[in-house]
C-alpha cells in the first residue's frame, strides 16, 4: 500500500541554527481551542493559555541565543518572531541549536505542565497531544517582511474570526 508522502516543511539545505529572525506557528492538536477564547475582539487566556505564554517568554532565559521579539498565545495556536544569534561565552561556543529543537523542548515542556494540570473532565476532550506534529516556520529575510510579520501578529486576536485558524 502506497502511503501519501507528508510535505517537507522546512527550506531544503538551509542552517536552522545559523543567525536570524523567524516566524513561526505552532498549532494546537486538531486546532482544539486549548488556551483561552477571544470575547469582544479580546484575547482571554485560561490558565492553560497563561502556562503557555509564560513557558514561551521564558525561552531565553534557558537558551541565551535566543530571543523571542513578538508573540501571541491564541486559542488554537501561536504565532512568534524568534531570533537566533550564536553566541561565544567563555567556555567557547554557544552549543549550536536547531529552531526544531527550540520549539521540540517547547512541546515537550508544555504537554507535561498541561497533562499534569488538565482535569479529566477538560472541554474540549484531550486526548494526550497538545501540540501537532510539526509547525510552520519562515525565514525574515528583510526589515520589510519583519514589520509586516511584528504587526500581523500583534493584530492577530482582533482579526480572530477571519484567521485560517478560527472555529466556533
């Protein structure tokens, strides 16, 4: 039996730990709103959306080449800007990350606080995957890309039922 080829997300050939600015989205499983809900085109995180907030803006303080300059927790997914830059400490070089192995740890992380936190009874059901499989990432080549990518993701929850993400 042939099985469909799953799509290759990230750029062929390209160094993902090498200095940069990338957007990048993560969504949650079956984009089950997880985090919180948009009332009166406000963003009301529950305490699942607060866990993730907190995790994501404390990725520099575990890996000091990397820095989060733009991000919003929705309640299906998350958009940010995050920036690489290789860093020579004393001891020598930073030790050299991929972007996959920042948002790896970072779904890692997050499930365990979330299972350890969900009750049985949690709406929507959950079934053990906070996260899917992979996520969408590009690479900022310019200051013109940058802006645009800073205000799409500052705008995001006042645009909530148009995103691509957005269900009922």
């Amino acid at each position: 039996m042939d099985l469909p080829q799953r799509k290759l997300q990230r750029l062929k050939n390209y160094d993902y730990s090498q200095n940069g600015a990338y957007f990048v989205t993560i969504c949650t499983q079956k984009q089950l709103q997880l985090f919180g809900k948009i009332e009166n085109k406000i963003l009301v995180l529950n305490n699942a959306g607060r866990m993730v907030l907190d995790k994501f803006a404390q990725i520099p303080e575990f890996y000091p080449n990397i820095s989060v300059d733009k991000f919003v927790v929705m309640p299906n997914h998350l958009h940010a800007i995050l920036m690489i830059q290789r860093i020579r400490t004393a001891q020598g070089p930073f030790p050299t990350m991929q972007l996959s192995d920042y948002i790896h740890r970072f779904k890692v992380l997050t499930t365990k606080l979330y299972i350890e936190g969900v009750r049985k009874d949690s709406y929507p059901p959950f079934d053990k995957k906070v996260w899917q499989k992979s996520y969408h990432d590009h690479i900022i080549r310019n200051e013109v890309e940058y802006r645009k990518i800073w205000e799409y993701i500052a705008i995001n929850p006042l645009k909530w039922e148009l995103d691509k993400y957005y269900s009922e």
